[in-house]
C-alpha cells in the first residue's frame, strides 16, 4: 500500500485552509500546518508555529513535505502594505522554503480577482503573487476560486444580516454576474490535484459551482433571503454611496472594516464570473453541493452557532 504524501498547509486554521483539513486528515494524509497560536492536538497534524513573514518556521513547515498548498494570503486590509506583505512577499517566502525543503509540488490559492489586477489592490497583489509561483520552477498548479462560501465564512455572513432585514445592497448593477463555489467543493477540488499529472501541473484553473453564466448580484442575494427564509428585497447602490459607505465602516470598525474602498472598487464590476474554458476537467473534479442548499446549509450552521 503507497504510504499519503505529506502535506505543508499554510492557513489551515483559517476558513478554506480549516476545511481542507478536516479533509485531508480524514483521507489519511499527514498534515504540517502553519498556525500562529497553540492548537489542540490532533492526529496526523503536526503544528508549526509560526507565519509568512518568518522564515525560520516555513523552513520548518516544509521540511519533510511532499506538497506544499498555499492558502494563507490577505483578503481585506487597510493599506497596500497589507496587501502586499500578506499576499506577494508572503507567497514568496513559502515558495522559497518550499525550494530549499526540497519539495516538488505547490499548489497555490489565487482569486478570481487576479484577473483584473487594475480594479484593486487586493487583484493586483494576487496577480503578482500568481506570477511568483509560475516562475518559482516547481511543479505548480494555480486555483482560482470565485466567491466562497459556507460554514464558518465571516465574509458572506454580512450579506446573512442583511437579507434579516429584507434588504441585500448590491452593485450598481443588480444584473452584474458573479460565480460561487461552497467552501467544501472548493477544497475537494485542491485535494484532487494533489497528485502530480500533467494535465493538471503549470495550469491555472477556475472553479464555481457549475452553474452556467453564473448568478446575476440579484438572484443570488435572493437565495440567501430563500436560504434564512426571508423574502428580500435587492438595492442596487450606486458607487458614489458605496464609496461612502466604505468611509462610514472605517469610521466604525478602523482596520477591521469589511466594506473597504478597495472592495469598493471590485465590489462594482459587473462580471465575476469564471471563465468556463479553465474550469477542471469534469473527470477531475466537479462541484456537488447545489447552492441554494449550500446557502440553506450554511444559515443553519450561522444560527447553530449565534452568528446569525
């Protein structure tokens, strides 16, 4: 019987990187995963303590691996330093350690908004985080999910409150598209590229749900409102008013705002949708969990847990 590979996680206590795992752990793999904090023990993790911007632990992290996935970067942050020192130099230092240990393979968690760098900080940092992996030499494979979803994401669960109300503010325009892919199917999909294949090796893919074109900004608000069972409203916001409103919310919540000007400004493009063409082999993998049940899935678990 061939023994799993060793997997090098970073941002395994994070959101997607959480998922990945409980899946990993459960399909035998021996798991070294980054944490900044003592975790309970469990078997088959090893915990490093550590983060991206210290070396010395990611030497740690990737010794004795044979994979290394990359999740750990910044969402949302204050300033381009942020940006910058989580999602480029960051990436940098894991793609270097993953060298030095000797691994081969890296997989990397990019976004849809590398697509279109010049609308955001937060696109034009993934972007080059992307270009850092496909010139490190190693034997990469590049995911980029649109928005997830899912149990334990405190992102979406802005847009929970909001449907509460009977209200989802949405883009400029309401029929702007977008794709979404649930947290679970998104980390089957970074287990099936474990191995190496060619197919699949110095490739950048796309992942969603499946659904054709996407949803427009409407109808997915109003699955979230079917999903806590509230029939809601949707209000397209001009842009000037989300500026504003962006303002408001640093006002408030200082670094911890979620409605930041650089979302602001990817927040109003009317297409984020994958691009079909990139989409994994069906072979390989495709998304089972139907998205209005994922969304359902996911009110439940917000209210088991007093989030929503």
């Amino acid at each position: 019987m061939r023994t799993k590979q060793t997997l090098a996680i970073t941002g395994a206590t994070g959101f997607v990187g959480g998922h990945l795992l409980n899946l990993a752990v459960r399909a035998g793999f021996p798991v070294r995963a980054l944490t900044r904090r003592t975790q309970d023990d469990r078997p088959n993790v090893t915990w490093v303590r550590g983060a991206l911007d210290n070396p010395a632990s990611l030497s740690v992290l990737c010794t004795g691996a044979d994979v290394v996935i990359h999740i750990a970067g910044v969402v949302n942050a204050p300033t381009r330093e942020g940006f910058e020192a989580g999602n480029v130099a960051g990436t940098l230092a894991v793609v270097e350690a993953a060298k030095k240990a000797g691994c081969k393979r890296f997989i990397h968690v990019s976004s849809l908004a590398a697509t279109l760098p010049d609308l955001s900080i937060y696109g034009e940092t993934k972007a080059r985080a992307e270009k850092i992996v496909k010139s490190s030499g190693l034997d990469w494979t590049i995911i980029r999910p649109p928005a997830i979803y899912g149990p334990g994401d405190g992102e979406m669960l802005e847009l929970f409150k909001m449907a509460k109300t009977g209200f989802v503010t949405l883009p400029p325009d309401a029929d702007g598209r977008l794709s979404v892919i649930h947290v679970d199917d998104l980390s089957r999909a970074l287990m099936t590229i474990i191995p190496e294949h060619e197919d699949l090796t110095a490739q950048i893919f796309e992942v969603d749900d499946g659904k054709t074109g996407g949803w427009t900004q409407s109808s997915f608000a109003k699955a979230i409102g079917w999903a806590i069972g509230r029939r809601i409203k949707p209000v397209a916001t001009p842009k000037l008013f989300l500026k504003l409103g962006a303002k408001a919310d640093r006002l408030m919540r200082r670094d911890k705002a979620k409605l930041t000007e650089d979302r602001v400004s990817y927040f109003c493009h009317d297409d984020w949708t994958v691009d079909p063409a990139k989409r994994l082999p069906p072979e390989t993998w495709t998304a089972q969990i139907e998205t209005r049940q994922g969304l359902k899935d996911t009110a439940k678990w917000y209210r088991q847990n007093d989030w929503l």
